[in-house]
C-alpha cells in the first residue's frame, strides 16, 4: 500500500511539472511553417458552388447533403460512414457558433464551410470511383 502512494505522488508532480516544462520552449514553432511572403489581408469573401450568398442556407444545405450521404454508407456499415458522420457533427458545432455570434466573420466562415464541403464531396466522389485523391 506504501509503494503505491508513493506511485500516486510521483505521478502527480510530474504531472504539475510537465506544463512547466512546456512553457520554456515553444512545442509547436508554427512560425517557421506560415509562407516567406506577406499574405494579402484584402481577400473578401465571394460566392462558390453552393453558396451563392452567405447565410446560414449554404450550411443548412451542406448538412442535408451530408445526411444523405451519411444514411446508406451507415446503413451498409461502411467505414466511410464515420467521415460523414464526423463532418456533419464538425458543421452542426461550427453553424451553432456562427448563430451564438461566436465568430468575428460569420459571412466569410459560411463561405469557408460550404468552399471545403465542396472539395470534400468531390475527393469523397473521386475516391469512391476508384481514382487517386490528394
């Protein structure tokens, strides 16, 4: 019984050291990954497929799409249900935040959300007819 408080102890104060030891450098050095040239700040939102004006439709419309496509690979237990399934809980989460006012654009949000639906669905399309996919 001894030894184990002793365990229990050590692992808690390696546990309280660990985010210490984090603060001292930086775990993830993003910076060296961002592009060597500026990037434009002047990229306004504009219409893709699916999202001809930005509002709440355009996700509401990936949702339903996503649905249909969820429904017969989870009815023939394909694996490839679980990506649906994945991203349609990814939009659910990120439409609540456009509606609770938690996103400083929503308008550029909602055309983000429909531009990479749209890339989805077509590697999704292209994988299921056999071609290669990025």
């Amino acid at each position: 019984m001894r030894g184990t408080g002793a365990l229990i102890a050590a692992v808690v104060v390696a546990a309280l050291a660990a985010p210490a030891a984090h603060a001292a450098g930086d775990p993830l050095p993003w910076p060296s990954k961002l592009p060597p040239l500026p990037v434009s700040a002047r990229v306004q939102p504009h219409p893709v497929r699916n999202c001809a004006h930005a509002s709440l439709a355009c996700i509401d419309g990936l949702m339903s799409r996503l649905r249909a496509q969820f429904a017969p690979l989870d009815q023939a237990r394909d694996h490839r249900a679980l990506f649906s399934l994945a991203y349609l809980r990814i939009t659910q989460g990120l439409r609540d935040s456009i509606v609770n006012g938690e996103l400083r654009d929503p308008t550029w949000m909602e055309y983000v959300i429909t531009d990479s639906s749209n890339h989805y669905f077509q590697y999704f399309g292209e994988y299921a007819a056999g071609r290669t996919v990025p």
